[in-house]
C-alpha cells in the first residue's frame, strides 16, 4: 500500500518555541493573539518577559493545567514573575510589573486578584 507524503513549510515567524511550561503560559495567556495570517503577534513593547514557575509543581502538563484552570491571566503589564511555591490561580488574576510569588503551603489566588510590585 503506497501512502501518500505531505510537506508544509512553516516560517518560523508563525509559531513560538515551547521548551518549558514557563514559554506555554505566555502564548496561552494575553500576550499574543493571532493575526489575520493566523501568525502570533506580541500585544506589549519591550523587552520579553521573565518568568521562573516552580519545577516542583509545574514540571507536569497536569500540575500546570490544574494550577491555571480558572482562565487567562492578565500578563500585559508583567515585567517579571516568580512563583516558588504550590500556588493555584483563580479567574481574572491581574499581573503587574515583578510579581514574586511564595508561599510555605498551598495557596489559592482569589478569583480578580491584582499583584504588583
């Protein structure tokens, strides 16, 4: 049976490298949207994020998902995020400027919480 290859060529310019959770939650977030070209285009100036999540609990694609199921964070006005602990997020978390983020025990961020520096 003879089966049938495809090519497609994609840019790069049409996708961003996913290496750690920490890349994943600023495309999955409100700091890209899709343009007409279905190409993904920053929605803030500047210089790029920083972001460090813990590797103890989010090294895991179920750790991440369940720490984050509430919804989209706003990131575009984030400098700088830190979280160094077990920490869950509620609906319409706001993140402004360096958030450091650290807690001895599990901690729920309520839902519209605002942290910033």
């Amino acid at each position: 049976m003879k089966k049938k290859l495809k090519i497609i060529d994609v840019f790069r310019s049409r996708f961003l490298l996913v290496k750690k959770y920490s890349d994943l939650l600023l495309v999955q977030f409100n700091l890209y949207q899709l343009n007409k070209n279905c190409c993904l285009v920053k929605q803030i100036e500047g210089e790029p994020l920083i972001i460090n999540l813990d590797d103890n609990y989010y090294k895991k694609v179920g750790d991440y998902l369940n720490r984050f199921k509430e919804g989209v964070l706003d990131i575009r006005n984030l400098i700088e995020l830190n979280v160094c602990s077990d920490v869950y997020f509620g609906k319409n978390v706001k993140l402004e400027g360096k958030v450091n983020i650290q807690a001895k025990q599990r901690n729920q961020l309520a839902n519209r919480t605002e942290l910033h520096d």
